[in-house]
C-alpha cells in the first residue's frame, strides 16, 4: 500500500488527483459540519439566545475564527497533521455557530435557492480555475484589491445603510469570489507542482487542508451574498 503512495506521489498527474480529492472532500466536510451546526444551533432558543444577545460569545467566537484561519493560512506546513485537521474542523463548528442566525433571518426556500447557486457559481469558477490553459495568476493581486475595496465598501455601508448599495456590493462580492474560486482552484495544482516528488503524505493531507480552507471561503461567501440578493429580491 506504501509503495502504491510512493508511486502516486512520483506521478504528477496521480499526485495532482490525489490532492484535488482530498481538498474537495475536506471542503465538503468542512461545509457538512457548519451547516450541522447552524442548524442544531438554530433549532435550540437557549443557544439563540446565548449566542445572539451575548456580544462578549460573539467576540470571542469571531477572534477564535480568526486565530485559526491565521494558523492554517500561515503555519499549516509546520503543523502536525493532526493539529491541521482539529484546527480545520473547529474554525467549521464555529463558522456554523455564527451562521446559526440565517435560519432565522431567511426562510428555507431563500437558503436553498441560494445554496443552489453558489454550488452552480463556485462550481464554474473552480472547474475554470483547474482546467484553463491559460495563465491566470496574475488574478492574484486584482483579486486582492477588490477584496479590500469590498470590505471598505461594506464597512462604509453599516453607517450609510442603503439597500441599493448593499445590493450592488452583494453582485460585486458573487463576482469577486468566483474569481477567487477560479484562483485558488489553480493554486491547488502550482502547489502541486511545486513540492514535486518530494512531496509526504503529511504534507499531501496538510496542503489538502488549505486548499479546502481556501475554496471553503470562496464557498461560504458566494452563498452568503447569494442569500442577500435573493432574501433582498423576496423581500421586494
């Protein structure tokens, strides 16, 4: 069984396969357990409460999230394996615990519908971002200052208020991570091609992790600028 690994590991379009799986399936976990417990978090009004009206719980969720994604993000390599995959699942069980308040702000036709077309959106950024020939790299630092003018822009917004520009900046946000989506998606193979043969199984799995991370993010806020457009258009 080993010695089929090292093989894998030698091939690079086997390794790239491998690693492809195993960052899809981390996602998918990662994805499975946030919905979990949002639900199991929204179904409970003790936990509602707790978690809602206790702004000292959000803080302290908010800054245990970003704690983790700074650790995967910047010392996953020297991390343990095991460390890697506990941090993962955690910062997922705390996302979820924060995205509780959805099931509540939304009806469930909204969150479907929005669900749906985030599969439909990231789906085609990502399977873009793996296939295309074309060297898109160079995406990297345009997708970056777009992020930083969204989050601007949206800070601005909590004291403007206005609906128009949460919408407008909602169709940005889709737009914005699809390309990221397609980004990250090819980042998977350069890393792939970077470690090489050299590459262990530890760091199979820990790079596994990452890229799940990063395309997890993607994921997550398509969905959720998703849901303000279509939440917005059933209001209307």
């Amino acid at each position: 069984m080993s010695k089929d690994r090292s093989l894998i590991l030698h091939d690079v379009s086997l390794r790239e396969n491998v690693l492809l799986r195993n960052v899809y399936l981390w996602m998918m976990l990662g994805l499975a357990i946030t919905a979990g417990v949002a639900f199991a978090v929204s179904n409970s009004m003790t936990l509602m409460r707790y978690v809602v009206l206790n702004p000292f719980v959000t803080i302290a969720v908010f800054i245990a999230e970003l704690v983790m994604v700074m650790m995967l993000s910047g010392r996953v390599e020297s991390m343990r394996t095991g460390t890697a995959i506990g941090t993962f699942i955690g910062y997922s069980a705390l996302t979820g615990l924060t995205l509780s308040t959805i099931f509540i702000a939304y009806t469930g036709t909204t969150i479907t519908l929005a669900f749906v077309s985030a599969i439909a959106v990231f789906g085609a950024g990502a399977i873009y971002g793996t296939f295309t020939k074309r060297d898109i790299r160079g995406m990297g630092s345009y997708l970056m200052m777009g992020l930083i003018g969204l989050i601007i822009a949206s800070l601005l917004n909590l004291f403007m208020r206005s609906s128009g520009f949460d919408f407008i900046i909602s169709i940005i946000g889709v737009l914005l991570f699809t390309g990221l989506s397609a980004w990250d998606a090819r980042r998977v193979a350069d890393i792939n091609n970077q470690f090489g043969p050299d590459m262990t199984n530890e760091e199979l799995t820990k790079i596994g992790i990452l890229g799940a991370l990063e395309l997890y993010l993607d994921f997550l806020n398509i969905f959720l600028y998703l849901l303000r457009i279509f939440g917005r258009s059933s209001d209307n």
